[in-house]
C-alpha cells in the first residue's frame, strides 16, 4: 500500500545539518512535516524504516524516533507494530497553535504565513514595576516590545515581551513587524533558546484587546506566560500572550 514515493530515496529529503541552533530530532520532524504537508507523502503512505531514515537524515536512531514520536502525538503518523508508520489523512492540524516554540514556527506549521504589526518597541531598564519572573534582573537593561501576532492575515495573538538586552545591545534597532526575535538573538548575537516554561490561564477580551483581535469584548482569552532561558540557564525574556481560545487549539509536546 505505501507509494513509490514513501518507498525509496527520492523523497527529496533535506539532510540534518549539526551546525544548525535547532535541535536534530526537529530538523527531523519538520522535514517530515514538510514531506508531508507538501504531498510528496501522502495518506496511506508507509514512511521509510528508521534504519533508512538514519541513513538519509544522517543521524541516529533515536534521533528518528524522538522526530516520528511527536509527528504521532500531534495526529501526523500512526504507528503499526509489526508493519510500520502511516501518514494519516488530514484533520484540524491547521487549527492546533503549539507552544513549545517559536511563534514564527508555530504559524508556518499551521500552514500559514507569520506576520506581526509592532504596537509598541522601547528600551528600558528593569524595575520594581516587572514581572516577578524579572524581578532577580532589576535595573538591568530591556526591550519592551508589543506585538499583534498574525498568520496570513488572521490574528492570532497579542504578545507583551520584555527582552533582558546586556548580551544584544543594539536589539531595539531591529524591524520585528516582519523577523523573528529568536531568529534575530540566534543569528545576530548567536543566543539559542534552550528552555521556555510556560504558565496558563484564563482571561477575558478588554475592548481594546478585542478591536484588536477582531472579536467582542469579554470573549474568553487564553493568558500563556512565557519565560525563556539561554544555554546557560539565564533569563533572557518573559511575555504575556493572550490567544484566542475560542478559535484554536492550544497544545504542548513534550519530547523525552
């Protein structure tokens, strides 16, 4: 039943590269992903072995599991012992928002285009008016930035960041109604993100919050506080998210 296509090499598969900030297994994952979203895999699809998968991500086994384990728990794949791994039919993959990444990830994988509008973008300096997450950074140097976040034309989200700048001066310079703040620490000052704790709960529209999300006030809000850490364990930023919940699915992977 697998086509020619899941059968062979001619998948067109983009290799692993170890020089790249993001982790192996998710270059895995989202070249899967892609595979998949774009066709070249389709429903019904028996996928290569993971020995073959090995070969042609040039990385380890357990590599490719951790990789096709989150592809099965987000509805992409199904597993059959003895037989092998299935692409399954679309679903409402395009409606599930994951937040154990990037906002500009999350958005490309829902099949759309990320876009932000800048409400507001000013340094500053950590006080007794943070968060209590940043209360330890007190007097410390910042960047307060506010964003709608969109994907297409749809919004999505209002995001209040406030990013500690000692190690990326110069950050307020950057244009982030069209880039990606982590790409910006990633690329222009060479800081990975390698931990980001989140924190739910409800809330409810303000009129201003609901003009801009284009819905009514008091329509229930979900409020995700996200504290973000650098490899050696320092704080580098913490937001106020405040999503739609009554438009889209909010799940988090936990890969072990």
């Amino acid at each position: 039943m697998s086509s020619p296509n899941a059968s062979n090499s001619g998948l067109n598969i983009h290799p692993a590269d170890p020089h790249n900030p993001l982790p192996l297994y998710y270059q895995v994952y989202a070249d899967l992903k892609r595979l998949i979203r774009s066709g070249v895999l389709r429903p019904g699809d028996l996928i290569p072995p993971e020995l073959t998968l090995c070969d042609l991500y040039n990385v380890g086994r357990q590599t490719i599991r951790s990789a096709i384990l989150r592809l099965v728990d987000e509805g992409w794949l199904e597993r059959h012992r003895g037989i092998g791994t299935y692409v399954l039919a679309p679903s409402n993959n395009a409606q599930r928002f994951f937040l154990d990444r990037s906002f500009s990830q999350q958005v490309e994988e829902m099949g759309k285009r990320p876009h932000s509008i800048v409400l507001k973008q000013s340094s500053g300096i950590i006080d007794e008016t943070a968060p209590e997450p940043l209360q330890s950074q007190r007097g410390a140097p910042c960047l307060y930035l506010n964003r709608l976040r969109l994907g297409d034309d749809e919004p999505l989200g209002i995001q209040y960041a406030t990013i500690i700048t000692e190690h990326c001066p110069g950050l307020e310079t950057f244009d982030f109604n069209t880039q990606s703040l982590y790409a910006v620490l990633s690329r222009e000052y060479h800081l990975i993100i390698a931990r980001i704790t989140h924190t739910f709960s409800a809330a409810s529209a303000s009129p201003h919050q609901a003009e801009l999300l284009q819905t009514m006030p008091g329509t229930p809000l979900l409020l995700v506080k996200t504290t973000a850490f650098l490899e050696n364990g320092e704080l580098i930023e913490h937001t106020l998210s405040y999503y739609r919940s009554d438009r889209f699915e909010f799940t988090v992977v936990h890969t072990l």
